[in-house]
C-alpha cells in the first residue's frame, strides 16, 4: 500500500524494502501512477552497478528540467548496503532536499543492521521507509484468490492452494500464471481444481519455470530450446526477465550468505526456497561467483532500460539477444560446440 503522502504531497525521500519482486513491481507501478498524477512527468529508473555516476545523479536532481519542474528518480540497489559512496549520496540528498524532486531507493529486505545505519535513520527523518511484508506460505492460497479476482476470475480454495504449491511461493510465478488463466477463460468465470489442473496440461511445454531450473542446473542446451521455445509461443522479454530476475536475486543473496559462512536451514527458510529447489540452487552456488552473479543483474537492469524505452537498442532485437546472452552465461554455456541436450 502507497503512504498517504504519495498520494497527496510527495516526501523528498522514500525507501521502498522487499524481498519479492512482484510486490516492488506493483508498489512502483502505482507510485507512478500517483506521481503522475500529482505533476511529475520525469520518472527515471537507475540500477546501482559498479562504477554508478552518483555525482551526477546530484548533479542532475539540481537543475530544473526543460520539459518538467517535477521529477523523480527510482534508484535499485542489488544489495540493502549502499556502501560508502551511496551512503554518502543519500545523507546528501536527505540534508539538501533538492525542490521537485523524489527519490525512491529500492533494496532487498532489510537486516537488523542496516535498520540502525545512520543513513537510513536520515531517511526516515527527511521521508518515509517502506517494507513490503513477504506473503507467508499459511497466507498464499488466499494471497491467490484475491489476485485471481483482480485479473477478472476466481478460484475455490482448492484451486488456490494447487496453484501456490504449483508455483513453490513465488509470487510472480503465480501472477504469470493467473495472467494465462484470465486470457483461458471468459471474464468472471468460477474456477475449480480440475478446470485450472487441465488448463495447465494443455498449456505450453515450455514454461519461465523450467527454463530458470534449467540455468540453475547449469543445462545449457536445454536452457537455449526452452527460451526458443518460448519466444515462439509469442512470449515478450520482459516477462522471461522478472522470472530470471527473482532467481538471480535469490541466488545473490544465498551467494553472500555462503561466503559469510552463514548458509544453513535458517537462510533457506528466510528465502522461501523450497526444497525441491534447494539442489538447483546449490548446484549454481557451486559454479558462480558473486561477481559473475553479479554481472547477470547487471544484464537485467539492461534489458529492463531497453525494454522501458530509457537505453536506445543499438541493433535489431536487442532485447532478445540480451536475454540470449543472460541465459548463456546464467546456465553455463562456455561454447556452443559444447552443448548436449538432457
């Protein structure tokens, strides 16, 4: 839920924390909306990466715009520490509070340290923080059903329980899946168990599931038919991307917390990774390193810019040789000679 003054007198500064990317989307989309609404015509969307202009970021939220006097920068953080430099930025930004200008700073869920930084006690002195509440594996079914309604359907609690076990908890699994239903079936229509079990079975072999299990588990050749397949069938970029997203993100943070020597049960259960999962991941754990992992967000954030119209394609189907090439490197393929389907 957007704070109230989103809606009425926009805060300079606002931190917006979560775990789950289709609750950030959601959160985004409609700050938009209200920004909008309110004046702010610039809305431009940065990714924190190695080597980030911070200078110029303030720099920029200085000088009036010549088309807007309102704008508003959303800044993603692949990590809830900001590090010197942007730590540095954001004690700058709450203490000048440059006129007509919002920012909203987007990280993973928070620690209990990062919770008592100074930086963030700067936040909530000149704006507001926001933690979206994970949705609990007890609350899913009806998590679903409330989602089902707003895509125009509905679903009986059996129905919903199947398909939050179907999808393991992953909420933008589980809107992808609605999505497909909505198109299914005619407006309104009451489904049950059987009708959503049949509806998937006569639905595509190829799946965002499969083709993410297949780059954790370091298949190749199986990740390169499935994201054919699916391009084939007509699917956009943008939504293969939020799938691969998640899973990259999940495994950063897994990343981090192996090498702090702070992997164990505690650290899966916090990441809602299920145990079927739980190989998948660790056979990427085994073969990426942090830094490579990192470079995967990287090409995420890319193709989010090209696909919103803020980084200008320098060649025909730029977006899908993006993702091409992050589903190379995500499932391991070293050379294309190589490649033996399983």
């Amino acid at each position: 839920m957007l704070p109230a003054s989103l809606k009425s007198s926009a805060a300079p500064v606002y931190l917006l924390s979560s775990d789950e990317p289709l609750l950030v989307r959601d959160w985004l989309d409609a700050a938009r909306k209200a920004l909008k609404e309110s004046g702010f015509e610039e809305i431009i969307s940065h990714q924190v990466e190695a080597g980030f202009d911070w200078n110029g970021l303030l720099e920029d939220s200085q000088s009036l715009s010549l088309f807007s006097e309102k704008k508003c920068h959303v800044i993603r953080f692949s990590s809830n520490k900001p590090g010197q430099v942007g730590a540095k930025f954001i004690g700058q930004i709450c203490e000048l509070l440059p006129e007509d200008t919002v920012f909203i700073l987007v990280m993973p869920k928070l620690d209990m340290a990062t919770k008592n930084s100074a930086w963030l006690k700067k936040i909530n002195k000149a704006g507001e923080s926001i933690e979206l509440k994970p949705v609990y594996p007890n609350e899913l079914a009806g998590w679903t059903s409330q989602r089902a309604l707003s895509k125009g359907i509905s679903l009986d609690h059996q129905a919903a329980m199947y398909l939050a076990d179907l999808t393991e908890g992953n909420l933008l699994a589980t809107d992808q899946e609605l999505e497909k239903l909505a198109l299914a079936f005619e407006p309104n229509a009451a489904l049950n168990l059987e009708q959503i079990n049949q509806s998937i079975s006569r639905s595509s072999r190829y799946t965002h599931f499969l083709l993410v299990d297949a780059c954790l588990a370091g298949k190749p050749a199986r990740a390169v038919k499935i994201l054919q397949g699916l391009r084939q069938e007509g699917i956009q970029p943008i939504q293969i991307l939020y799938a691969l997203q998640s899973a990259i993100e999940v495994l950063l943070q897994l990343k981090q917390a192996q090498q702090n020597n702070q992997l164990n049960a505690s650290t899966w259960q916090s990441l809602r990774i299920w145990k079927s999962k739980q190989r998948l991941y660790s056979s990427a754990l085994s073969r990426l390193s942090y830094s490579r992992i990192e470079r995967f967000l990287q090409s995420c954030a890319t193709l989010d810019r090209i696909n919103k119209g803020q980084q200008q394609p320098l060649y025909v189907d730029a977006d899908w040789l993006t993702l091409q090439q992050l589903v190379n490197s995500f499932s391991g393929l070293a050379d294309v000679h190589s490649l033996s389907y399983s």
